[in-house]
C-alpha cells in the first residue's frame, strides 16, 4: 500500500489529529541539537521506551510508516528520557509529626531544681507558726557556718573585746565595787527588769492579743519572734557557760573550760537583749517616709530599750555576780540570736523585693519590685 492510498485512506478527523501533533511536536521544547523552527523528520518513528526505565529489558520498537507527517513527533519521542535517580528514603518516627504536618511541640522540661528553688520551697507562706519555727530553727543553725565577709570582721572583733576585757576583768571590778553606794544599786536592782524571766513572755503575750485588735499578722510575727530570740539566746548562754566555765567574782577568778558550774555568759543580760532585735524590726525601723516625730519616737524607744540590757548588765557587775566579759558575751549572744532570726524572716521579703539593672543597646531599664506586704 502506496503512502497515497494511506493518506485517501485516512478520515479527515484523524488526519486533524496527526497535524495537531505535529504542531505540538513542533511547539514543544527542544533539544540542544534541535532548535526550536528547526525539527526534521525521520524515515520512521520509534518508541525508546527500554532506555528510559532502568532494571526492564530492552524491547523492539515498532514502525508505524508515517513518515512525513509524524516525523516530528518520531523525533521528539525517540530522544532518550533520563533515567530515573534513585531517592533515599527517611524514615520518621511515629508521631513526629502532627496531623498538620507541623514538628509536635516539645514537652516542658522540669524545673530545675537549683538550690535557690529548693531554698524559696522552704521558705513559709506565714511568718509565724510551726513551719516557720523550723525554718528559724534551721536558719539559725546553719548561720555560723555561712557567714559574709562583715559578719567575719565582727567575730574577731567580739573576740577581741572579749580578749581584752578578760585582760582587765579584775580592774574592772575592783573599781566598781569601791565606787558602790546604796543609791545606784537599788536604781540598777529597779532598772533590770528586761533580764526578768518574766519579761519577754509578756510582752509577746500582749503582742499577740494586739493582733485581734490590729488584724495584722505583724504582732503574731512579734509574739514568735520575741519567744523564739528568748529561748535561743538562753540556750546559747547556757552552752556558752558550759564552754567558758568562769567562776562568779564572789566565789573566786577561775576560769575552765567544758564545765558544767560555769557561768561565763550572763543569761540574764542575754534575755534582756535579746528583745530589742525582734522589737526594732517590727516596729522601731525607720523608714524614709516617716516624719520628724516619728523618728525621734523611734529613736527614743530604742535608746530606752539598749539602756535597759545596759542597766542589767551593770547590775550583774554590781551584784558581783559576773565578770565585765560575761555580760559582754551576754549581750552580744542576745543581739546576735536575735538578728539572726529576723534575717531568716527576711528572707521571705527579700525574695518579693529586689532591684535589677538591665543594660540595652541605646539606656539602661532599672526595675524594681516592691513588696506591699502591710507588714
């Protein structure tokens, strides 16, 4: 059969069909070898389908004939296709990722559990109670051995007074006990009432039935603290006694060491001061807004109450019943014991009220966070 016969043959419509080809054969990309306007026709058309997927078996292509109106297309289909690359293939976990194909958010890790969190755990929601009780306790336990440079340079200079003071004992008292007279001792037998037994738990006493009058947890705090500064002080004189045995000056001037008849720490003058502490923290500390009478007040209270732990201490020299370095180590175990326990109060407000400086690239943004405590 002759190409005529073949093209007669054809219906128009398939004729349509294979110009339309050609003209997209034509229209299509092209080659590097064959620019676009420059396609030639072949004797014939092959299908290279073998080449073009790799791992088949090579297959006989096929003629259909069409020379001239499918060359084109014989041309475009007979380039060799590039052969398929092969992917390498990830596998992802179950679950790594959402039904929106977006990463899942990582889990929250624990806190951290540094030993400034494990310190503001303890630290009680009241400032007043069992809980907090322990909390002091503790507090004032573990403080002689975490002690700031300026608590150190107090120490030596406590030892160093007490030092001295033991040097001069003798002198001390010889001289007080010629200078005697009736008159100061019953001014100073009046004036010892702070180193009473009675006193501090009186004045806790009225500080905590203040509290259902004020409604303020300050006077319950005051109750606490007053008993609790009373009570450490007495059993810190007590150990200190037993360390520093020293004899009464009426008995004689000996001085031992882990006695249990000693009396080298005047408990009296350790109850006497160990009030004022506790009393000045909650209510004699004064305050930038306070005013002009306020703080001669304040002022007047304290000097009232450190002349009270003065008196008694000079009272217990009078009474020749403690040396000048008992009542010293009298005083300083009472103050000391006493601050000690409204530092550990503190604590809870130190960590509410703080300032921070923060530099940035054009200032500095100071913040500071202020405690309303009505305390």
């Amino acid at each position: 059969m002759t190409r005529a016969e073949i093209r007669q043959g054809l219906p128009f419509g398939a004729r349509i069909a294979v110009a339309g080809l050609c003209w997209l054969s034509v229209l299509g990309p092209q080659s590097a070898a064959e620019p676009l306007g420059e396609a030639k026709c072949g004797s014939g058309f092959r299908l290279a389908v073998a080449e073009s997927t790799p791992g088949r078996g090579t297959e006989a292509g096929f003629d259909l004939g069409l020379d001239e109106e499918m060359g084109a297309v014989a041309n475009r289909l007979s380039a060799p296709i590039a052969p398929i690359q092969r992917v390498a293939r990830i596998t992802l976990p179950e679950g790594a990722f959402d039904w929106d194909g977006r990463p899942p958010k990582p889990e929250a890790e624990p806190p951290s559990s540094s030993p400034d969190t494990e310190k503001a755990k303890r630290i009680p929601e009241k400032p007043f109670g069992w809980k907090q009780l322990r909390f002091d306790l503790s507090y004032v336990a573990h403080k002689p051995a975490h002690q700031d440079a300026r608590e150190k340079r107090v120490v030596l200079a406590v030892a160093g007074t007490t030092g001295l003071l033991y040097v001069f004992r003798k002198d001390i008292q010889e001289s007080w006990q010629e200078n005697s007279s009736e008159s100061r001792t019953d001014f100073l037998n009046s004036a010892r009432f702070m180193g009473g037994a009675a006193f501090a738990p009186t004045v806790a006493l009225a500080a905590y039935v203040a509290s259902f009058v004020t409604h303020n947890e300050r006077e319950k705090e005051t109750a606490q603290l007053v008993l609790e500064s009373m009570a450490l002080s007495g059993l810190g004189a007590t150990m200190g006694s037993f360390v520093l045995a020293t004899e009464r000056p009426e008995d004689g001037d000996d001085v031992r060491f882990f006695h249990t008849d000693g009396h080298g720490i005047s408990s009296d003058v350790a109850f006497a001061a160990s009030i004022i502490p506790p009393l000045r923290r909650q209510y004699l500390r004064v305050r930038p807004e306070d005013s002009v009478g306020r703080r001669i007040l304040k002022h007047g209270l304290s000097a009232l109450l450190y002349s009270g732990m003065v008196f008694t201490a000079l009272q217990r020299i009078d009474a020749n019943k403690h040396w000048a370095p008992d009542v010293f180590l009298g005083m300083v175990t009472g103050i000391g014991v006493g601050r000690t326990l409204g530092q550990a109060h503190d604590e809870e407000r130190m960590r509410r009220s703080r300032l921070t400086f923060s530099v940035l690239p054009r200032g500095i943004v100071v913040t500071w966070t202020l405690s309303l405590d009505s305390r």
